[in-house]
C-alpha cells in the first residue's frame, strides 16, 4: 500500500461515496472501485461496508483511515517543509481563534501580509475546548485560546490578561461584585461545558455563590440585542465589549479582582510548527510586548 492509495482511502472514508470520491479525486470510478478492493485484498480484511448507496467503515477501515490521515498530514508537512527550506516563506497559515476573538487580529494579518505576501490564510473561529481538538487533528498549526490549558500535549504562550465587565440594560447602583451580582440573570457567553461558561461558574462557585443563569449564548451579537433588550444581564472580558459598542446598555468594571479572564496562544507540541506558523507567533508575541 502506496501514499496515493491511502489518500484514495481517505476521501473515500470522508465522502462515503465511490461515485462522489471519485469526482472529488478527479478519476473516474472504477478504477477507485477497483484500488479500494486491492487494498482490502493486500490487507485481507474488509474495510468498507455498504448500506444503500453510502458506504460505511469497518472496524478496520476506522483504523486505518486514522492512521491514512495522520500519514498524509505528516507527507504534507514534509514536503511543505522541504518547499521552505528552498524556495523561501510560502505556505498557508492555518490557525483558529476563540470565539471571543482577540481584537488585535485584523491589523496583525495585515502586518503579516505586507511582509510575507506569498501566504495564504484559513481561519477558523470556535470555542477553545474545539480548538483544541482542531490542534490535535492538524486542521490548524496555532489556536488564540482562553486559559488555563489543561493538557500537556499543548505547548502555549500567555500573551494577556484582562478583566471582566458587568453589563446591564438598566443603571446598576450597587456594588459591582460576584456576591452582588449573584441573583441577578445573567446571560453568559459561550454554552454550558465550554471554557469561558464554566470558567464564569466556577468564580461564583469559589465564592460560595450559585449564580442565577438564565441562558448560555456562544452568539454574540444575539447576546448583545438580548442584553439591551432586558432579556438578562452579562458578565464578559474586556476583549468581547467592542459587541455592545451599538447598544443602549451600562458596563460597570468588576471590582473582584481575581475575576481575570487569560489568552494566548497554543499549540500541539509533538507536531512540526511551520516557518509560517513560527514566524506568525513570533509577531504576535511582539505586538503584545510577550
């Protein structure tokens, strides 16, 4: 079995689909028809079976679609590597950020192409427990996620912290604290199990507090129109006020100290960083003074 075969293998896996596969592959279909059946005769297990016109993997067929991608990807960043090492900085900067997108990041990708024009860009937004998950199946090289890190395969660089805003529809007189706040109904951004949610729990929680939570909005801009609608109040990092900038609402700093919210950026540590990838890093730890 050749790396042509496994990347075959791969889109058939992705598309569940010879007909479909085959268009995407750019090839008619018997001929991947018939390089599937090799591979399962060399193997001498089945890999696919069929249900209708959609094909599903076996047991073996997961495995080795695991293994199929993670060899692929590594072939990729070898010869992307080598391209590198020849022909100068060239090469996608793949890289995801947290769905409270650190506002700095349109200036630096403009920064980052003035100097380096034969780039191209993906970038993906979601919660930072996904973004993990993106770094661990090579998708994207770095992620702008919230801290703490809780693994040890993530290498990471704090680059700042800031602190948390309390936001209202109606004028707050009181004081602005976690035990203040408690009852009041808080709409929090993020949903219930993902990093910025819980984290915002669990500060209460250190307090003795339960805090009165009436909905979980990863949607920010719905979060905003909701909170200037009454609908309830929120707490969130200085990074995310920029979303109540059109809005007829009161934002009141917490005089909880602790309540810090931390970002940076991670990535996996037993994967080859790219000269795109490092080079990015580097200029965003200067823009930070990191």
């Amino acid at each position: 079995m050749d790396i042509r075969q496994l990347r075959y293998f791969t889109v058939i896996a992705e598309e569940k689909n010879i007909s479909q596969a085959a268009r995407k592959l750019h090839m008619s279909q018997p001929p991947l028809s018939q390089q599937l059946k090799q591979m399962e005769e060399n193997l001498g297990v089945a890999l696919v079976y069929r249900e209708g016109k959609k094909l599903h993997l076996t047991e073996a067929g997961e495995r080795l679609y695991h293994h199929a991608v993670q060899i692929t990807k590594l072939m990729e960043e070898g010869m992307e590597e080598v391209k590198e090492v020849g022909q100068g900085l060239t090469g996608a900067l793949k890289f995801g950020v947290n769905t409270l997108s650190e506002t700095s990041l349109p200036q630096l990708l403009f920064e980052f192409r003035e100097q380096y024009p034969a780039v191209t860009y993906e970038i993906h937004q979601n919660e930072s427990v996904q973004l993990f998950q993106l770094l661990r199946e090579r998708v994207i090289d770095l992620a702008v996620i919230r801290f703490p890190v809780h693994s040890e395969e993530f290498a990471s660089i704090m680059l700042k912290t800031e602190p948390f805003y309390f936001v209202i529809s109606e004028v707050w007189t009181g004081e602005v604290t976690l035990s203040n706040i408690a009852q009041v109904p808080l709409i929090l951004p993020s949903t219930k199990g993902q990093g910025l949610y819980d984290f915002t729990v669990q500060s209460f929680t250190k307090h003795g507090l339960t805090p009165n939570v009436v909905c979980g909005c990863s949607d920010l801009t719905l979060l905003a129109r909701l909170v200037q609608q009454g609908f309830g109040a929120t707490l969130v990092p200085e990074n995310a006020m920029h979303v109540f900038s059109k809005t007829d609402v009161h934002s009141y700093l917490m005089e909880d100290g602790e309540l810090v919210s931390q970002y940076g950026i991670a990535w996996m540590k037993k994967y080859y960083l790219s000269n795109v990838a490092e080079r990015f890093l580097e200029m965003y730890r200067r823009s930070v003074g990191g």
